[in-house]
C-alpha cells in the first residue's frame, strides 16, 4: 500500500482480520516452535504484494508459479492446498479465495476509511439548490454542482468537481467520483461510478443532411441498478425515447461506452474499452473480453462469453462462446486461425 496516498487510520488487529474472513483462530497456521504466536498480540501494520511480504505485513498468495522462496514472514491469506509453498515461519490464514478475502479487508480499513468517514458536510465551494433534496450523512465535495430537485440519499459520497442536472436521484450508500456528470439518471442505492465519467448524456443520433444535419433529441433517461460499478472515463447514453437500463451488479471497466437504448441485465462484466452501439441488449451474466465492439440491435444470450478484440455483427444465443472479426462461436474461430496459419506455412515453404 502506498502510504503517500493511503493511510491505515486506526490499529488493526489480527483478531480483526479473522473477524471479517470468518476465521477462527484455531484455523490458522504457523510454525509450532512459535509459541508466543497470539492474534490479539499481533497488529496489522500494512497491506503488501505477496513478494513483499514482511514481519506484520498482510498479503495474500494465489500463484504457485510466482517466486515464493525468498518471502519468509508475515502475514498471508491462502487455500489450504497452497500452504505447503510457503515458507513456514509465515502465518496463514486459510480462505477459499484469498484474492476476495483481501479485497473485502483493504475495503474495510482503507477504501471505506478514506471516503466515507466524512459526515454531514457539504464543500463552501460546492453549489446545492435550494430545491435540492439531500438525505443524512452525505458528502458533497469542492465545486460540486447540484441542480433544481436533485434528491442524493442517506449515506452517499459526492466528490470535487461533480455536476448533477436537474431531477436525477443518486441512492443511498453510492459513491460518485470527482469530475464525474450526471443528467437524466437514476442511481439505485450503492452504485460506484469512478472519475471523468458522463452519465446520461446525449446519444449518437443525427439525421444527415450537409449543412443542415439535425442531431436528434433524446428525451428518455438512464437507470442504474443497485451495486453497479462504473469505471473511469465511460460514456452512458440515456435512451432515445424509451429508457437505457444497466441492472444490478454489473461491472464495468474504464472507457467504455454504452449507446442510446442499450439493455444490459444483472451480474454482466464488460472490460476495458467496449463499445456497445444503441439497443444491444446483453442478457444476465454476459461477459465481454476487452476491446469488444458489438453492432446496434444485437442481442448476446445470457451467460455467453466474448473474447477480448470481438467485433459483434450477429446476435447469439445463451451459453455462446464467441469470438474473432467478424465474431462466431469461438471453436469455429479457432479451427478457421489454425487453418490459416497452416495455409501461410505451406505458402512459406513453396
């Protein structure tokens, strides 16, 4: 953890640590020549990469393959079955995954210590109309603007330089990055959207003309499901007439751009750099590798996968696994690479 930007700001224990993972300390392990090896003796000093892993540092350890033999000591959350690439000095506490256990815990005692832990007020510099409704315990950050009959819920966290339009509703428990701009959007509760981003903005609608081309009014709006995360520097257009929708638990990475009318359902992930074209509708548990372009009006079955690189010209049904330019179902793709390599070889070779 880089102590110049993130600071632990309270003693952590490692009896609290086994509290979070549900741990008991019977489960964990260490040398038994240790005998003074007590939990609530031993404090939590700082969250580390496994290779630098120390005398009262925390990790966790997931790659067999990576070098391990010059880490010994410390603090280290693993599978069990992984304990035995350990050093034996080092304390291990068992957890079936450990990259998620120390996620929940660097959540706990740094991301929600930075961000939300500061109630109940609003920036000088910030602008909140008087119409605006604003909920308990809410965060408004420097130079912030909150426009006519905004309502921002009980327990949210708006950054610096946030502008929110008129009639858009941010739930309770969300937080909104700095830079971020929101019009014509619902939030449900414990949404994330990341810096730089726009929500709600105007989508790609114009009918051509030369000089008197006429962008299109879009007069629908955006909703955003509970517990969405919205990365860095993404553009969501609110619908044409009709609504855009994201549902719950969706997950997207930074720059990504989703168009006017697009319906993407719970628990999908979309990578960097996707660019979803209007009305693509992904069913539930969609995931799209990086960089997948998908064409306006296809729809992507639900639990199917894209590769990174795809462009999406057919809509496919559930369970697919597709990929390549243009994509098909990715057993096809792979045959139709081989095929070609092989052809280039006996080219090569005359």
């Amino acid at each position: 953890m880089d102590k110049e930007f993130f600071k632990i700001n309270h003693k952590i224990n490692l009896l609290d640590i086994l509290h979070i993972l549900d741990i008991s300390k019977d489960e964990i392990v260490f040398k038994k020549e240790n005998l003074d090896v007590h939990p609530e003796k031993i404090n939590i000093e700082d969250f580390v990469s496994f290779e630098n892993l120390k005398k009262n540092k925390l990790s966790f350890f997931t790659n067999v393959k990576s070098n391990f033999k010059n880490v010994s000591s410390g603090i280290c959350i693993a599978e069990k079955e992984n304990f035995k690439y350990l050093n034996k000095d080092i304390i291990k506490i068992p957890y079936s995954n450990p990259k998620k256990g120390f996620s929940k815990i660097l959540k706990k005692y740094v991301t929600e210590n930075q961000q939300y832990k500061k109630k109940n007020k609003i920036h000088p510099s910030a602008i909140v109309h008087k119409t605006a409704k604003i909920g308990k315990n809410v965060f408004i950050g420097a130079y912030s603007i909150i426009c006519e009959d905004v309502i921002i819920e009980d327990n949210t966290y708006i950054s610096e330089r946030v502008t929110i339009s008129s009639n858009c509703k941010v739930g309770k428990e969300c937080f909104i990055g700095a830079g971020v701009f929101i019009e014509c959007t619902v939030l449900n509760k414990k949404v994330n959207v990341a810096h730089n981003t726009v929500l709600g903005k105007i989508g790609f609608g114009f009918i051509p003309e030369n000089t008197n081309t006429i962008l299109t009014p879009h007069v629908g709006s955006l909703i955003i499901g509970k517990g969405t995360n919205i990365g860095s520097g993404c553009t969501i257009d609110r619908g044409l007439i009709d609504k855009t929708l994201i549902g719950k638990y969706v997950m997207i990475d930074n720059q990504v751009h989703i168009g006017h009318n697009c319906v993407i359902d719970d628990f999908c992930i979309l990578a960097g750099q996707v660019g979803l074209s209007g009305s693509v509708v992904l069913e539930k548990n969609v995931i799209l590798g990086g960089d997948v372009s998908v064409k306006d009006n296809i729809k992507i079955g639900e639990g199917s996968i894209v590769a990174g690189a795809s462009k999406v010209f057919n809509s496919f049904p559930k369970a697919s696994k597709i990929g390549g330019s243009p994509a098909q179902d990715i057993n096809s793709w792979k045959r139709l690479v081989a095929s070609q390599r092989l052809s280039y070889k006996k080219r090569k070779k005359n």
